[in-house]
C-alpha cells in the first residue's frame, strides 16, 4: 500500500509488573506539528485511495436522494406550547419551531443553518421552561460536547446577552416554576484542568435570570471525583430539589431537600446501593423507577412531602421476561415502556400501578418515550423499525386513540427485504438475539455481503430502528445484521453486567458467535462478511478484528476507544472507569491489556481491511486512539488489505451535523466496503 511513514519509538512501560510497549505515544499530540503533518498525510493517502473507488456517483446520488428529505421531529409541550425541529428538503440541519397549541402556526426560534457560515456552529440541547414563555439551549463549536449555554424568550425571539453560561457541557437546567432561573450543572473550561478531570470539578448552581453568571449561588460543592457525574432535577410541582450523583452507567446516588430553603440539608433517598434510580412525581406523590432488587426494573411509589426508600411501596413489580425502559406521567396516569426481545411495546397504569390498556403499534420496532405532560391526556411518541421510517403519533390517554401525526416520508421500498430475529449460542453456551436484514429471495448460499454492526456497553439498546443508510446496500443485494451483545441493556442491567469491567470479554465473544452464526448458515462468509460499529462499538470491532481477524473481510471502525492502557487519561476517559475499569488498578489492568487492540496487533497477520473514522473536534472520545491503532495496522501488515484513516473536519464525536457530512463520509464508507466486498451498484433502469 506504500502507507505514509509512521515513526516508531521504543516506548516501554511496566505496569504491575508487565512491560507495555507504546511505539506510537508521540501520536497522543494533536497540537503537535509533526502530529499535525502526519494526520494531512494520511488524510491524502486515503483520500486518494477512496476517490478512486467505483460506484461513488450512484452512491453519493442515491445519499443525497435518502438524506436530502422533509423531516419532522415529535412535539415536546411545555404549558400550552409546543417545541418541535423540522428540516426542510434542501436544508443542511434541523430548524427548531415553536407555536402555540399543537395546531398554531409553526414559528422559527432557532435556525443553526445561520449560524455560522460553514456550519461550524451547532444547536445542541433545548430546555423550555415549564409554561414555555422561556428557553434555555446550548451552541457547540464543531458539534463537539463542549457548550455554552444561552437563554431566550420566545415570544421576542431574542437572546439575553447576560445570561451566557460557559461550561455548560453537562448543563441539564431544571426551571423553577416562576421562571425565575434555574439549576444547572457547571463544568470549568480552565484549560489548566486536564480535560479527564473537570468532571471532578463539577458543581451544582442556581443561575437567576438578568445576574452575572459568574455569581451564581452554590448549590453544592464539586465532588473531586472525576468517575462521577451530578445532576439536579427540581420536582414538577417545585417543592423539592433532587441531587444525583451518577456512578457509571449502573448506579446513582440520590438526595433531596425543600428547594423553599436554600439553607436546608441535603436528605439521602438512595446511597451506596449497586442500582439507579429516576424520579418523577405528580399531586403527593413521587414515583422511582428502579432496578434496585429487580434487574428487568420496577416502580415504587413513595410521598414526595417526605420520601424514603423504607416506606415506598412498589406498584409495579419487575417483569420476569421484559424490560422496563422508561415512565413518564402523561394525563394523570403512568404510561411505562416496555422492551421485550429488543423491541418495544407500550402501557398505561393508573397511579396505584394498576394497568388499564395498551398502545397500539403498528408493527415489531422501536418507539421513543412518550412525550407530554402531567395533567394533560395528549402525547407524542415516534415509532421506527427496519422497514418502516419514523412515524410520529399522537395519542390520549385518557381514551387510547392514537392517529399518525406526521410521516417520514424516505424514498425507499421496503418491500422487497424481510426481517428475522435469530437466536444463537455465545463461546459460553448464553443465547443471544440478532436482527437480520435481507431480501426475501435470498440464497443463503454464503454469497450474500453483510454488514454486522454491534456494541454491547454502557447499558445502550440496540432496536429495530430506521436507518436510511442501509438501503443503498441492501439495494446491491447486501444484508444487514444488529446483535444484542451483552453489556447492552435489552436484557435488563444483569445484562448489562455481563458485559462490563472483568465480564467485557462476553461482549467480544457474543460478537464473534454472530459472525459464526451468519457464516455457518450460509448467510455470508468471511470474505463476503463486514463488521461496524462506533465509540463502545468501535472497540468492539477493534478488538472483533485483532482476535480473529479470519472471521472479517472488512472493518468500519467510528470514533473508537482502542488503547485501554491509557484511555482514562484523555478526553472523558475517567467517567468510563465504572464500566470498563482503570489501568491503574492490578487486576482490572490485566482484564483491560488482555483485550486492549492496540496492543494486540502482531506483525505478519493479515488483517481485514480497515476504515477508522475520526473527527478533528471529538472531545469525548480522543481521536488518538484510531491514530495510534492505524499507525501500528499498517507498520504490522503493510503488504495486505488498506488500513486507512479518515479524518471529518469541523466535527464532534457524532461527526458533523449537516446532510452534505453524511453523504461525503457515507459515500467514503460504502465505497470502500463495496471495493473490500466484491459489490456493485445496481443496473439502472
């Protein structure tokens, strides 16, 4: 491949007693000029690579044809009003409206396509106050998570110029009922501050409307511990202040006091208990949605005058083969989502627990929590699948109609493809699920080009949800598969827990059955197989790709995480220690070196060719990891398949948020696999 020179320095490390080897350390340095000159080279290499590749015109026609589309977001009510993001079919990103009442006139509040010439600048999060006269909301430069936060009255449409919050990356403001301020979470962006730490330096503040922010009013002090998060959610009817200590993706601590008294001391509702806990309350009382003894979770009911774990009652108890995930009140009743075989299905209880009914869908697929208010029987949730686009419905509560309220309309035929879900053994015997996406006409031959996409962390589901992306690749006869690996939540937090800290192996081995799977049944074959995956997945196919490299014959690898010797030193390393474990603890060090894929690279292995995706501004995952983890592919197998990386400009974690970006990077991506693969695009008619 005549890849660019990387150099190679003999950078040794003994940790509890092991020698680690980083050759490729100086690479950490983005601001470095030698760092800076070897990404330029390796962004040309690759893309004079991929611009060669066949098939990229119908690619980036049938792209721009899938993404360039009418989009509609469901509703959120705040008061009498309404806050949706709508984009239209020649715009780059969404456009955020407002009206009053869910048949007024739609009215522009913010529209990011005017906020910066390049589009740099992005709208991250939105928080209307609780009659939505007042909104606060987030920008991003380059769609990182860093944020600044703003606030804005929505019947001018203008912006206060004294209420502008730096370090609002972890913000989440609760209004209080007056509109008065709010609470808020506050991250320094003192650059003396090593990124991984600031979390540490977290505080809880109250900011009152037309003050200087930097004198905003302590609520509590940081805790110094950068593996935590905390968060501060004022109750719906504003009595009571709740402070979260977030501990990892697995549990949480809790505290309230009444928010009348600012001199009140916090009261413990839940603490040191290995389980989460979210609140939500309506009239006296307060409700806890819990896995706390119940791994497939549970609903309490306690007072919200005075709660406690001790006198809560639980009126719903756990479901022996479902998982509950996720409540909202809506109209006086509980409306509770329930994920039974990684798909959804939902039910209203009254406030004792009691269920009275359920909510139709149309179909197997995914739905998103149902939005809407306490007192009022309205509400909005989307629902997706593989073949059916979003679909946004309006329902009541109170008499269980539900009607489309708007449709994604995505020119695409779905006909043609079905969708199973199998059942397979895992290396240690625990069956898995996986969605698989073909044509009905297909030869399981092992002929049939796959994707495989995967990740298995952080108690994240993967659902059968709509991606427009995969269409252009079924459409050239491809196939289409999504595990639920352990340590993803389809399955309950013991789930979860299988595939965490010393268990993350489960994870990479759940993977691998499924490669096995759809080769041994003719679905595919190693050659004809791909894998994906991003951030926790890109570990994953990072680590899929090092163990058996035979099994794949192409890696998508996204803003991953691949040397977990040193990865809670960057970015917001720290805050994963609860899920994946620290280097610097002895016995977590050998679980995290054992798989570590950078560190697992052998010269003289033939590698399945590899695509790392990164992006320039990705301030949660450090993009150090693909250029180390490339650097080291093409030093160790130079003479094989292409080991390229790809560097988005101007772009965060979740890449960049214009159309035009995801057409450029979804063209690179399936030209590339369509090259590994052996595919070409369909004959036009």
């Amino acid at each position: 491949m005549n890849y660019p020179d990387s150099r190679r320095e003999d950078t040794v490390d003994t940790l509890h007693g092991q020698q680690v080897a980083d050759p490729y350390r100086w690479l950490e340095d983005a601001d470095s000029p030698e760092v800076q000159t070897w990404m330029n080279t390796q962004q040309s290499f690759t893309d004079d690579y991929l611009q060669k590749l066949d098939g990229r015109s119908w690619l980036t026609k049938r792209f721009m044809e899938l993404y360039y589309i009418d989009a509609v977001s469901t509703p959120r009510r705040h008061g009498d009003r309404f806050f949706l993001y709508r984009r239209k079919a020649g715009q780059e990103k969404y456009v955020l409206y407002w009206k009053d009442g869910i048949d007024g006139e739609e009215k522009i509040l913010i529209d990011p396509n005017t906020l910066s010439e390049d589009g740099s600048v992005s709208l991250g999060d939105i928080y209307p106050s609780r009659d939505g006269k007042l909104m606060a909301y987030t920008l991003n430069e380059n769609n990182a998570d860093e944020a600044v936060l703003y606030v804005m009255d929505v019947d001018a449409g203008t912006t206060s110029k004294v209420d502008v919050i730096e370090g609002a990356k972890y913000a989440w403001p609760s209004w209080t009922k007056d509109n008065s301020g709010f609470y808020y979470t506050w991250v320094p962006t003192d650059k003396t501050i090593p990124t991984q730490d600031r979390p540490g330096y977290a505080e809880i503040k109250f900011h009152k409307l037309g003050e200087d922010p930097k004198q905003d009013q302590r609520i509590v002090e940081r805790t110094n511990d950068p593996k935590m998060f905390v968060g501060v959610e004022l109750s719906h009817n504003g009595e009571k202040l709740f402070y979260y200590k977030f501990k990892g993706w697995s549990q949480n601590d809790v505290y309230y006091r009444d928010a009348s008294d600012a001199d009140a001391k916090w009261t413990t509702l839940a603490e040191g208990i290995d389980a989460t806990f979210s609140l939500s309350d309506f009239g006296d009382d307060l409700f806890i949605t819990t896995n706390w003894n119940a791994p497939n979770m549970r609903v309490l009911k306690t007072s919200i005058k005075n709660p406690s774990l001790e006198t809560a009652k639980e009126i719903v108890p756990e479901h022996e083969s479902a998982v509950l995930d996720g409540m909202s009140i809506v109209g006086g009743k509980l409306v509770l989502n329930y994920m039974e075989n990684a798909y959804n299905k939902l039910y209203t209880h009254n406030l004792d627990g009691v269920r009275e009914g359920e909510i139709s869908l149309p179909t197997i697929g995914a739905t998103s929590r149902v939005i809407g208010e306490p007192d009022k029987p309205e509400a909005y949730f989307t629902f997706t699948s593989f073949t059916v686009p979003n679909q946004v419905y309006q329902t009541n509560i109170n008499t269980g109609e539900t009607k489309l309220w708007a449709k994604i309309d995505v020119p695409v035929d779905p006909s043609p493809y079905k969708v199973e879900q199998v059942r397979y053994p895992s290396k240690d015997g625990t069956e898995v699920t996986m969605f698989v996406v073909t044509k009905k006409d297909v030869k399981l031959d092992g002929n049939t080009p796959f994707i495989l996409y995967g990740y298995g962390g952080f108690n994240v589901s993967l659902s059968p949800g709509f991606r427009s992306s995969i269409y252009p690749w079924l459409e050239m006869g491809g196939g289409y598969a999504v595990a639920n690996l352990r340590g993803g939540g389809e399955y309950g937090e013991s789930w979860h827990k299988a595939g965490m800290l010393d268990k993350k192996q489960n994870v990479f081995d759940d993977f691998h059955a499924a490669a096995k799977y759809l080769i041994e049944n003719k679905y595919t074959s190693p050659k004809k197989l791909a894998i994906r995956g991003g951030s926790n997945g890109g570990l994953l196919v990072g680590a899929a790709m090092t163990q058996e490299p035979e099994l794949y014959g192409a890696v998508v690898c996204a803003v991953p995480l691949l040397d977990m010797v040193r990865y809670h030193l960057h970015g917001s390393g720290k805050t994963w220690i609860p899920e994946y474990g620290s280097a610097d603890d002895a016995e977590q060090f050998k679980t995290l070196f054992a798989y570590s894929p950078y560190h697992h690279i052998t010269p003289g292995v033939d590698y399945p060719a590899a695509l790392f995706l990164s992006a320039d501004s990705d301030d949660r995952v450090d993009p150090l990891h693909a250029r180390k983890m490339v650097a080291a592919l093409q030093h160790a197998d130079p003479d094989g398949e292409p080991l390229l990386l790809r560097i988005e400009e101007n772009a965060g974690h979740g890449g960049g948020d214009m159309v035009k970006k995801w057409v450029e990077s979804d063209v690179d991506t399936y030209a590339f696999l369509m090259k590994q693969l052996g595919m070409s695009v369909p004959a036009t008619k």
